[in-house]
C-alpha cells in the first residue's frame, strides 16, 4: 500500500516521517532509502523526488533481504581486502 506523505521544502529538502505513526525519519533532496521507523519499526521504502515524498511499506521477504544483505557484505570485504594489499 503506497502513501504520499506531505513533504515540507526546507533549504531545498523534503522532510519525511513515518506513514504509521509520523516519527521523523530524514531531510533529503533525493533519495530512495529502504529503512526501519526508529519509533514503531515498521519497514519503510522512502521515495524523495522533485519536491515529492513517497513512503510505502517494504514488502521484500526475510529471504531477499538476506540475500541482499549477503551480497552487499561481500562487496564490503572485497574492497577492505583490497586496500589491504
């Protein structure tokens, strides 16, 4: 399920809270974050875009997340590894 949240211009960047329970979540210009709302935990995708502010629940399973968790670890120690050298 997809909310539009009201987007606040401030310097140039949109405010952006939660759509469950409106806890404060960033300031952007652009973006798209996947996170978790510091207050009630819910699993957000947030979408910044030309003054307009997406925020919609991550529906990605246990399973891909995993993986792309993996995946982005993996990225991490290659590139430690090699300044290592």
């Amino acid at each position: 399920m997809m909310l539009v949240s009201f987007a606040e211009e401030k310097t140039g960047e949109c405010v952006v809270c939660c759509q469950r329970c409106g806890a404060f979540l960033m300031e952007s210009v652009s973006t798209t974050s996947y996170m978790v709302c510091p207050e009630c935990g819910a699993r957000l995708v947030v979408c910044v875009k030309k003054g307009k502010v997406s925020v919609f629940d991550d529906i990605r399973s246990e399973e891909e997340l995993a993986k792309k968790r993996h995946a982005r670890l993996t990225r991490y120690a290659a590139k430690i590894n090699e300044v290592v050298k």
